[in-house]
C-alpha cells in the first residue's frame, strides 16, 4: 500500500493546490493513503533542512511531497514539489489539477488562518494547565533517583492535579539527565505534566514553587582545616548566586528545603541572605533524617520500632555539632509494667533510666549512624534522606502534622541565638506554616550545648564570606 505525505508552507498557494490535487487521488483510490504536514512560514526552512538531511535528499522551495512503501518500511521516495506530484499523478493515476490561481491563493490563505486557529487553540488548552513547578538541584545524586515516585505521589501534593519536574545537575551531564528524564516519564504517573532538565544556572528556578537541594558536594570528616575552608568558599559562592536567581525568578511562596550531609545550616543561611524579597519562612534545612536516625538508635535499645518513638528535638547545627534532646520524646507499644492499646504513650525519660548512656553513647552513636549505613552498603543514605524530605513537605503541605519536627531555620532572638544563622529548633506545623517551639525546657547543660553549636556556625559563615582569605 502506498502512502503519500505532502508537506507545505501554511500560506503556499502550491501547497494548498497539492492538498486539493490529493484530496481528489483519495477520491478515486480510497485506499491510497495521504498524510498532510502543515508548517508555519517562519518554521519551514528549519523544516525542510531537517527531514532533506534525515532522508539524504535535495529540494528547495514549499511544497515537498514524498512517497512512502507502508509495508516495506524504510525511507520514503522523493517526488518534489507540485509540478512534480502533478506529473506523477497524471501518468500513473491519470489525474490532473485545473484550479486556478485565485483557488490556490484562497485556500493558501485559509490554510494559514486555519492553522494560526489551531495553534491558539493549543496554547488556550496549555494555559488552562498550571502545574506546580518543582525544582531538584543536584539530581542526578542517589537520594533525588529514591525521592521522585512518592514526591509524585498525592499524598505530597494533595491539591495539585500536574506537577512540572524541572532537574538541574551543575556536575551532571545532558545524557545521564535526559535518561533520568525518560526513567521518570516512564513511570506513568498521572500527576507529572513534564520533565525538563539543565547542566546550567540560565533557567534555573523559573516559576519554582519547590525548591529541593540536594547539592552540598559530599562529606568527608578527614579534611584538613585549609580544605575544608576551600570546601565552604565554594559553597558560599554558589549559594549565593542561588539566592540571587532564586529571589528574581521564583515564586514569592516558594517552600525552599535544603538537604544533603554537609553545611545544611550554612547553604540554608546563604539562600536567606541572598533572596532579600522572600520571607525567610520559605528556607527551611531538613533535620529529619537526623531525627530519624536518633529513633533508630533509641528503638533498638529499648526493644521497639523507630517509628514508636515521637517528638525527638534535633538542635543545632544539623550536619556539625548539635544535640539529641529527648526531654518531649514520647514511646509507643513499650513493654513494661504499664501498657495500653495502640494509641497509648509514655514519656520516654520516664520509663528509660540510663540517662549516663543518653548522655554519652547514645549522643555517638547517633553521631555515627549516616556514617555506619554508608560503610556497610557503600553508598550515601539516600533512602533515610528522601524519607526525611517527604516528612518536611508533607507537614508542609498539611497532608500529616507530628507534634514535634526539627528544622533548621532563621530564629532571630530565639533562645538566646545570635542573629544571622539557620539553627535546628523544634518547630510545629499548623495550616501549613511553621512556628517556633518555646514551651521547652533549657536548662544549663542544653544551653552550653547551643552555644557550641551557634560558634561552629558563626565559624562557617566567616570561612565562606568575601572578606575570608584561603592560606
């Protein structure tokens, strides 16, 4: 079976004449096939450039017509323009074309109109669409590959009928993006509107309702002094050119999450700094996986399920020094000498009395516990780190409220602080907003260890800012 595809200017008078000259080969061979490819004027040498190239031909001018072998296969056979289409079909078919040349310039003309119609059409349909615009920066790092499927899930967002998925990889390359690109858009998820991908900063953030940074560059305990200084320059650097892009280009309510296992506090702190014209409420660092892993520890040793342990506080400075605080800490389904159904708890320094191995232990081994996953599989803790970005946005975005949930944020005055640093307080979630817990306990020892903390962050600032030289 032969089919024919005739491709031409919208305002081509020979264009429309080859329309009209095929409508009437269909008529008298109903099984012939013909394919119409309407382009725009300002489309068509791109157009034509691009199919002579794929096919090895040479034609110039509007219309190109070719014909094609539907159950062979293989690349089509070049007829030309209409003076040619015209010869073939009157050898072979024995029909012919007498339009004259004001038919051929009014159906140009309504070609054109008819498909200008279409494209408004289009458009109209498109604008009816508005997706959330989510942007992951560092995408091509483990946790993103983990974190995608339940971040496009409803239980995230639950009011948003189509997501744009924007992946951004500044040490990534286009290949390894575009093959995420086609992993993500394979999973079929009828939420997702489209995936865009980027190895540079120059759409970075466009129309961004959510921010996710993965990027902090790794981690390694072992740098030198010097080295480590180098590390937080660059960081700095780039973080602050985040929030400049980040200011300009996103939305004014953007939720922005900083996540990673190096200087959370200090790229949250950054971002702030730089997005003068954003309430610094919408620039959180995630604490999650930090808490998490602190139930871990405490679960095995009491013999229960990480997830029966609540309301753990994480202060300080998430991926430096900060403190495990369980004085609000409560344990389900603990088998002691009191128990009760599945909804019943107990405050969990009321039923655990080593408070030497809370104090000691406990506090190291939480210290350790990113580090020991990590050694044992070979690979970051990927899964832990989108669990605790999912716990973030889903109080964020009201869909579940723990009681307790550490975030490092700005806390201006908060605690005695200084101001000017992004620091691991408990916070709670209503209407999806966030608000600083004061109903706490600090007592001396815990105020002494936010100190500790608060100079560690001070010192991170002062090795990233402009005025800091690198020996």
């Amino acid at each position: 079976m032969a089919k024919f595809v005739l491709a031409g200017k919208t305002d081509c008078p020979y264009y429309a004449k080859a329309e009209l000259l095929a409508d009437a080969l269909q008529q008298g061979l109903p099984d012939l096939m013909i394919h119409k490819i309407s382009i725009l004027p300002h489309e068509w040498k791109e157009f034509l450039e691009a199919t002579c190239e794929k096919n090895g031909w040479e034609h110039q001018g509007s219309p190109l017509v070719w014909r094609e072998l539907v159950e062979q296969g293989g690349k089509g056979m070049l007829l030309g323009g209409f003076s040619d289409f015209l010869e073939h079909c009157q050898d072979y078919y024995g029909i012919t074309s007498d339009m004259t040349t004001d038919v051929m310039l009014s159906v140009a003309a309504e070609n054109l109109e008819a498909k200008l119609n279409l494209i408004k059409e289009e458009q109209h349909r498109a604008g009816l669409i508005q997706p959330l615009h989510v942007w992951i920066i560092g995408a091509l790092s483990p946790t993103c590959q983990v974190l995608i499927p339940s971040l496009l899930s409803p239980e995230v967002f639950p009011k948003v009928s189509a997501i744009s998925l924007h992946l951004l990889d500044l040490e990534g390359n286009e290949e390894e993006l575009q093959g995420l690109r086609l992993e993500i858009e394979g999973l079929a998820i009828s939420t997702l509107h489209q995936v865009t991908t980027h190895t540079d900063l120059e759409r970075a953030f466009r129309e961004a309702d959510v921010i996710l940074l993965l990027d902090d560059g790794g981690h390694d305990s072992k740098n030198k002094d010097e080295e480590v200084k180098k590390k937080v320059k660059a960081i700095s650097e780039r973080y602050r050119e985040y929030g400049q892009l980040i200011d300009t280009r996103a939305n004014k309510e953007v939720k922005v999450i900083v996540s990673g296992d190096s200087f959370l506090n200090l790229r949250c702190s950054l971002l702030v700094d730089s997005a003068h014209s954003i309430d610094s409420h919408q620039f959180v660092a995630a604490a999650t996986q930090l808490e998490n892993e602190a139930k871990a520890v405490i679960g095995k040793k009491m013999n229960v399920r990480a997830s029966d342990i609540t309301d753990v506080i994480v202060w300080g400075n998430i991926s430096g020094i900060f403190y495990i605080d369980l004085q609000r800490a409560k344990v389900f389904n603990y088998d002691g000498p009191i128990t009760g159904p599945a909804f019943f708890s107990q405050p969990l320094l009321k039923i655990f009395h080593d408070r030497k191995w809370l104090e000691t232990d406990f506090q190291h081994l939480v210290h350790s516990q990113r580090e020991a996953v990590t050694s044992k599989t070979g690979r970051v803790a990927a899964t832990s780190a989108a669990h605790g970005i999912l716990t973030v946005l889903k109080a964020w975005n009201g869909t579940c409220s723990p009681d307790v949930l550490s975030l490092g944020v700005l806390c201006p005055g908060h605690y005695n602080l200084p101001d000017g640093i992004v620091f691991s307080v408990p916070v709670t979630f209503t209407d999806g907003k966030w608000s600083v817990m004061f109903d706490v306990s600090i007592g001396e020892e815990l105020r002494r260890r936010l100190q500790l903390s608060a100079s560690e962050l001070q010192q991170e600032k002062q090795f990233g800012s402009a005025s800091c030289p690198i020996e």
